[in-house]
C-alpha cells in the first residue's frame, strides 16, 4: 500500500459514520425498550403517529382500529413471540386476531410525564452520536 491509499484509506470517514449511525441506532432503540411493562396504562400518541410519513401506506384496518381508540385509556400487553423485542407491544383491549404490534414511540404514559424520554429522543436523533 503507498502513501496515497493509506491517506485516502485514513480519510475515509465512511467506516467510522456507519459505527456511528449503528450506535445512534442501538441507544435509540434502547430508550423504546422496556419503556412499559404489562398491564402499564397508555394513550395513542395518535398525532404523533398519524405525523409519521409512513402512516399513508399502514394498513386501513389499523388506521380505523387507532382512530377509534385514540381517546382510550389502553393496556399494555406483551405478545408472546414479541418478548424479545420489548419497544413493541400489543394492546389488552385489541380484540383482532392477530393483535396490532404498537411500537412504544406511538404511546403515551396515561399517568405520567414523557418530556425527559422525549428530550432524550429528539437529542439522539440530532446527529449528537
């Protein structure tokens, strides 16, 4: 290797940005992990999801699900094939079969105050990582 690949090698920022973005990845996910045990209280966080640019293309069955209930006091519940992905939750009160998976960014605490978790989220996805 000459002078030249190792600066341009030693230049290359591409390796290091995608350690990064995957760290960035992990403490953002851990901040959704276990954020609700079961049977914890919860609302929709309906505006924050409907807000979601994926929202047009979620299936309209869940749409009209959510748009029912986003006034509802809703129940957290952990499906069983789900357990090992704790930032998504089904809902006690999903009479569906199979039940709707919620991740836990689209609940809201029903007797609590979010602002410490969502000051800790908008500060990881403003690129501080």
């Amino acid at each position: 290797m000459n002078r030249e690949q190792r600066r341009k090698l030693q230049n290359d920022h591409s390796v290091s940005d995608s350690v990064r973005k995957l760290a960035k990845m992990k403490y953002i996910q851990s901040l959704f992990a276990g954020r609700f045990k079961e049977g914890d209280k919860v609302n929709l966080a309906y505006e924050r999801m409907t807000s979601n640019p994926t929202w047009d293309k979620k299936d309209a069955r869940f749409k009209c699900w959510c748009g029912q209930h986003k006034n509802d006091e809703l129940t957290v519940e952990y499906d069983v094939d789900k357990k090992e992905n704790p930032s998504l939750v089904c809902l006690s009160e999903d009479t569906s079969n199979p039940k709707w998976l919620f991740s836990t960014i689209d609940l809201s605490p029903v007797n609590g105050d979010e602002t410490e978790f969502l000051d800790k989220l908008n500060w990881a996805t403003k690129d501080k990582l």
